[in-house]
C-alpha cells in the first residue's frame, strides 16, 4: 500500500527541533528523508537520556523514517555528492542562516538553478528582506519576540516560556504546509520555488490569529489579548478532591448546566445570556461556574457533564497518556526492537488515510548509518567512496 508522499526525495540540512520535526512529518508520509549530516551529527542526537552515545531521547523523537549521510561540507568531495543528489531531490531543506548556506554555495538561487523542479525551502529566524535578516533564532528567542513570553507574563506576573520547544515545533509543522503547498503548485508549472519560511514572522502570525484582537480594527476598538483565554480564572477548575476540564461555550450548553445547578435563573442574567455578554464578562463567568464546580467530584462531573453535552476531561500526567483507555484503543503508543538501541516507545502518525496512510518503516539512524548505500545509489564506485571516507569527506 502506498503513503501520500511514496517517491519523492526531502534533502535534508536542518537540526535539533524546528526541521527534523518537518521531515519525519514527510517521511511518516511516505518520502525517502536524506538527513544529511557533519561529521559531529546532529546536536540532539546528545541531548537527554540514552543508551548510547549518540542516540538520546530528543533525536530518537525527531528523526524516525529517515535515511543518515555524513557529509563535511566544508570539502569540495562532499559539496560535489551533495550536488549530485540534488539533481534527484524534490525538496531541499535547510535551516542554515542565508549568509552561511550561500558562502557553502548551496543558496536558492545556486540550487534552483542546477535543478529547476526543486522545491528549495530555507528555515530563518527572521525574514530576509527585513534588518533582522541572519540573526541566529532558537525557540527561547523567539517566543520572547513573538509576544509569547508576554501572553504569559499577563498570567503569571512576568515572562515565562511556554514549557515545550513551541515556536519550533509550531513552524515546523508551517514548513510541512509550505512544502507541500509549493509541490502542489509544481504539478501545475513544472517547477520548484524558493520557499521562505521565518521563525519570527510564523510565530508572530500564529499568536496574532487570536491575540490582535481589539487592534484588529484601525483604530483599534480595544486592547490587544483574546480576553477569555487571558482571564486569571481560565485554568482546570477544582473539584472536591482534583481537578476537571471542561469548557461550556454555547448557549444551550450554559442553560443546561446552570440548569443542573438548580440555578436556572442564570440563563437570563445579562452578563451571561448570550456569547457576547459572557465574553465581556468571562471573568465573572468562569468564577461564578468555579465555585460550583468545587462542590463536587471529578468523578461526578465526569458523569454528568457528557449528559449535559458539555465536553470535558480529567488531568492527565505524561507518564500515564499512553495507559489511556483511547490511545490504548487506537494502539498510538508502540513498542519496537530497534537495532542498536533495544526497545524504543514510538508514537503513532497522528493523522489517518483511507486510501494511502503513513507508516513506520524505518527506526531512527546511526550518524552515517545509510552513507555508504545513498553514495551507491548515487553513482559512486567502492573506491570512489573508500577515498570519500579516507578524506573524512563522509563517514
């Protein structure tokens, strides 16, 4: 059975998070991932727990259905096998700084025009026609700039980062959008493009989707900062012995839980009879609902709130998401004996296809693990690569 992406060809020049999580996105897909790699490797492939050196738990999580070269770029032999695997490339993937990958000699307009169908896509902090173009980003950076720290600084009191890597992992998966966007566009002309996709720009869209808010109008009708995700009050409510999460937005959905509170009468108040009043009282809202909440157990509402229609769901710990009675079910959560590293816990590809799904068909590389076969594949002879190697060239 064929994946989506079966027979294209991802060159791929990025590390650590934003852009490995790009590929294995492709690769999980169906595309033959090229990671190419210096000879130290990938930074992640050190970061975390790990059974060996050169495996750790962030590369294990990253870099699934991917095929590892070894590549010094910094010698003409490897900057020649790399143009040699561009001419079969359809993506090209990097997240070096634009002035680093053009002094290389790989920038877009190198290899667009070596290869015209490639579809070259470039990972940046910052846009290049912009004067913050070739400054270094990483996620820390970013959600500072991007108004992220301060959406939780309106919270808590001052800046905090959110507590995963997500400016990366946001536009990573913008990266996947983009790509495939640009390889649609090329079943039309025939040919690649240079893709252009910014850390800073990306994330700064994807907080503004809700948080322009009032500056959504010129001149604006209000303070930027959706309201009801800012108030202090949206958090897990408590309950007499834990917490729940729930979230009551229609009308219906409010008349019956006021309803089961033996306070119908709410359902009139003017600061919650419509969407509108609620939104401009969400504060009063969510206290008013948090006082009877804490009345009584989880386990209760957990009973009674799927009656009422009114989605809801418990706290759940990492470490007890895969015994969930759901991702047991779909069986997300896999066990397999990976060669060099025993058994390796894998998530599922989250999305489903009826015709052509995804699958797991290759467990995460060793550096260098696959040089020898791609060099083969890509006309070099034994003694060809036997130099390559002796040169430290690839490894």
């Amino acid at each position: 059975m064929t994946a989506p992406l079966d027979g294209l060809r991802v060159l791929d020049l990025t590390s650590v998070v934003l852009g490995p999580l790009a590929t294995q996105t492709l690769g999980d897909m169906g595309a033959d991932v090229v990671k190419i790699e210096g000879p130290a490797g990938d930074t992640t492939r050190y970061t975390g727990p790990k059974r060996s050196n050169d495996m750790s738990a962030l590369f294990m999580g990253l870099n699934r259905n991917k095929r590892s070269i070894v590549l010094d770029l910094k010698q003409q032999a490897a900057k020649d096998v790399l143009w040699r695997l561009i001419d079969t490339a359809d993506v090209f993937l990097h997240s070096i700084r634009p002035q680093a990958i053009d002094r290389l000699g790989f920038g877009h307009e190198a290899v667009l025009a070596r290869n015209e169908r490639v579809v070259y896509a470039g990972v940046h902090g910052f846009r290049m026609d912009g004067p913050y173009s070739g400054r270094p980003a990483y996620d820390d950076v970013i959600q500072g700039l991007s108004g992220s720290a301060d959406l939780m600084a309106r919270l808590v009191g001052e800046p905090r980062y959110m507590p995963t890597i997500m400016a990366d992992k946001t536009t990573g998966l913008v990266t996947v959008n983009a790509i495939l966007a640009a390889l649609l566009e090329r079943e039309k002309s025939g040919k690649g493009q240079f893709v252009e996709i910014p850390m800073f720009e990306v994330m700064t869209a994807f907080n503004m989707a809700d948080h322009i808010f009032g500056h959504a109008f010129d001149p604006p009708e209000g303070p930027m900062g959706y309201s009801r995700v800012l108030t202090p009050s949206r958090r897990p409510y408590k309950t007499l012995d834990g917490f729940i999460c729930l979230l009551a937005y229609t009308d219906p959905q409010w008349e019956r839980f006021w309803a089961e509170l033996g306070r119908p009468e709410l359902k009139d108040d003017p600061r919650f009879d419509s969407l509108a009043s609620r939104a401009d009282n969400i504060e009063a809202v969510y206290s008013l609902a948090g006082e009877f909440i804490a009345t009584r157990t989880t386990a209760e509402w957990l009973e009674v709130l799927p009656r009422l229609e009114i989605p809801c769901g418990e706290i759940v710990e990492l470490e007890d998401i895969p015994s969930d009675p759901h991702m047991q079910a779909v069986g997300f959560f896999r066990t397999e004996e990976h060669p060099t590293e025993g058994g390796v816990t894998l998530p599922d590809i989250p999305v489903q296809f009826s015709r052509t799904p995804g699958s797991i068909n290759r467990l995460q590389p060793k550096l260098g693990e696959h040089s020898v076969e791609i060099l083969r594949e890509a006309g070099y002879g034994d003694d060809e690569i036997k130099n390559f190697r002796a040169r430290g060239a690839t490894g």
